[in-house]
C-alpha cells in the first residue's frame, strides 16, 4: 500500500449492505462472461442467502462482519468474515485450542472466522479483484487481524482457503494448519467404466456390485439442476436433512428458508440427485456445481437401501463429473469409506491468528508435528487406493 494509493477497509453487517456486482467482481470474476463461478459457496447470491434464510445471524453464532477494501472509491478485495460464539460448522476444528484456552483463564469466543458456513470445500477466502491479489489479500489479513486485536478477540481462522493463500498467509506470519479431505479426481475418462477400468480387479468387482444393489431398490435414481428442480423437491429433500442433522448435530445448520433461497437464486448452481420409488423421494444428495468441480454437500433418506448413500452421493457424482467434463469431485469432510470408492485423500488448509504471543507459539509447535503426521497418513492411505497398480495383473 502507498500513500499516493491507499486501501481503506470497512466492516459490514450483512450482505445486503454491498451490490452483488462489486462483490462477485471480487468473489468470481472468472464468472463476469456469464460462465461458473470456480465454486458457488462465495458468491453474493449463496452467502445472502445463508443471510435471509436466517441460517447465519442473531441466534446462530454466525454473525456477519464481512470486509471490504477500497482503493480510490473502488471494490477491490472482499472476504466472508464472522463473529463467532463457538465453533459448530467449520470442519478444521479448534475446540482443544479453545477448551486450553479456558482453563488457562482466557475467553476464547467471540472469535473471527474467514470462511464459507456449514461449507467444507475448498476455495478463495481473499477474493481480489484481478490484479489486485497482492495488496488486496495482505489489506483483507490486515483489516481481519486488526479487527481482532483492537476488540481484544482471542483469534482469527480463515478455513478451507487455498493452497496459495495458505502460503502468503503463512509468509506474513499466520499459522498454516493442513488437514485433509478425500476428492475424486478424473483422469479424462471417458465414461463410468472407464473410471472402473484404473482400478484393481476386486474394487471394480465390489463397485459394480454396491451400483447393482442400489439401483435395484425398487425406484429410480435422477439428477435435477436447473428448472428441472421444483419447491415440492425441497420439501422431501428437508425431511432427509433434518433427518440426518438431527443425527450428526442436533439441530441442522440450515433453515427451511434457506432452500426456498437456493430455489430462487441458486438451482442452476445445483444438482439434486433424488432417489424416488412409486413417485415419493426416499433419499437425496445435494451437491453444488462449481466450474471445475463438483462439491458434495448433503445426504439423507426416510428409508433405508442397501448401497444407496454410495451411490447417490458418490457413483452419481462421479457419472456427472465425467459427463460434463468436470476435473474433481469434492465429497465433504471426513470418511475413509470414501477411499475404496476413488476418493483419494489430499491436502486442505487453514490459517490462524491468536492474539496470546505464549499460546500462538504453542499451537505453533503443535501444527507443525501435525503436518508431519497428516502427510504421513495421506502417503499411507494413498498407498491402499483401489487403483491399479503398474504392476498388478489383470
């Protein structure tokens, strides 16, 4: 930053309070020629509508403080930053740090999130304008770290941020954190069986089998995007959510509002892969459509079929990765069942800030033995793929 140019930071309290036009100029300039964004999950229309559905707000400890950086009255760089009361959906998980924090006598919550809500996948946090990725990711850590000290926050965690980010956060002294995550990755297959082809004889086997079982569940399988998704989609599609978030959390993250949102602004954004047998939904996975990548998001069901989380989350996934030339399939957190299926395990990154100079050289420590260990797990892992191996005989 010069003096002849300077970059002036604000904070806002919603999304409603900036033009969706300044902010996707940030958040998916790739998308200004009328094409995808790289991924939905930053965009104006999905986080406003995580905002009006009340799904983030008062109550919800996801209240919004997204930053803004201004050169000569311009837009420049944004990010989704949120005060937050605990540590419920974000999936690289601090609550050791936090609980440590505590019985040393501090206050851990609030604290500052970069970060998509509720919302594993990997993307940009530091969205720039094209050509500003420099000065507008060093204004937004800046502005972020100093609305964290000058409120006496305990911290500040930008998650799921890309592997580049993560190295220029580090660079200017955050903590970079690795995790990881289990993505499928096509090799420009050119069908299913293809795909099947890569891999060992027995995995191929059990892959054929676990698709047979689960499209024999008395129904059929369809994928919706688009207007082809109707409101009575979402009615079945929220029993299975609230099925499975009362299951995995207690109460599901997002509210019913929110998928009348994502009707209205976002079904070209998304495929619904509906499981329907005698003309009633059954089970359902979403997934979100990015330009290069296809993001798994949610899966539920009122009954239960053998086989057929896989294939609705998985296989199908897989099918409209490969049919629309898409490179990845990112399938959430967690879930090494998700190895024998092709989703290889990689690398995600975090980075933090912590304000006690004591505390931050600890997790410092900490993170580092972790890298080494997550690294080691991912090479282990790896190594028990269901790929074909070069010398493996058919």
């Amino acid at each position: 930053m010069t003096e002849d140019n300077p970059i002036e930071i604000s904070v806002l309290g919603g999304l409603g309070e900036i033009a969706a036009e300044e902010w996707d100029a940030c958040a998916c300039p790739e998308a200004a020629d009328g094409g995808r964004p790289l991924d939905p999950f930053t965009t104006h229309r999905f986080l406003l509508a995580l905002e009006t559905s009340g799904s983030v707000g008062p109550g919800t400890g996801w209240q919004p403080r997204h930053l803004v950086a201004r050169s000569d009255g311009e837009v420049i760089a944004v990010a989704p930053l949120y005060a937050k009361s605990h540590s419920q959906g974000e999936y690289i998980f601090d609550h050791n740090w936090a609980h440590a924090w505590e019985r040393a006598g501090g206050r851990y919550y609030p604290k500052l999130q970069i970060a998509v809500p509720f919302t594993p996948a990997t993307g940009r946090r530091f969205l720039t304008r094209p050509g500003e990725e420099a000065r507008g990711t060093a204004a937004l850590i800046q502005g972020a770290v100093s609305l964290a000290s000058e409120n006496r926050l305990s911290s500040l965690h930008v998650t799921f941020c890309t592997q580049d980010e993560a190295a220029r956060g580090a660079e200017i002294g955050l903590l970079h954190r690795i995790t990881q995550q289990y993505h499928w990755a096509n090799r420009d297959y050119a069908d299913f069986e293809a795909f099947l082809a890569d891999l060992s004889s027995r995995k191929r086997k059990t892959i054929r089998r676990e698709r047979r079982v689960a499209q024999g569940f008395g129904g059929e399988i369809v994928g919706l995007t688009g207007d082809a998704l109707r409101p009575e989609h979402w009615d079945a599609f929220w029993r299975f959510y609230q099925d499975t978030g009362a299951r995995k959390w207690g109460t599901p993250y997002l509210t019913r509002g929110f998928f009348d949102a994502a009707q209205a602004t976002l079904r070209d954004d998304m495929l619904l892969v509906l499981a329907i047998r005698d003309g009633v939904p059954v089970a359902g996975a979403l997934n979100f459509i990015g330009r290069e990548t296809l993001y798994g998001r949610y899966w539920g069901a009122i009954e239960d079929h053998p086989c057929l989380h896989f294939e609705a989350c998985y296989y199908q996934a897989i099918d409209y990765a490969i049919d629309h030339g898409l490179r990845s399939v990112e399938a959430g957190a967690q879930g090494e069942h998700k190895l024998a299926r092709g989703y290889l395990p990689v690398e995600t990154h975090s980075l933090h800030w912590l304000a006690d100079s004591g505390f931050s050289n600890a997790v410092e420590e900490y993170l580092r033995a972790e890298r080494a260990a997550v690294g080691e797990d991912i090479e282990v892992l790896t190594s028990y793929g269901p790929f074909r191996k070069s010398t493996e005989e058919e």
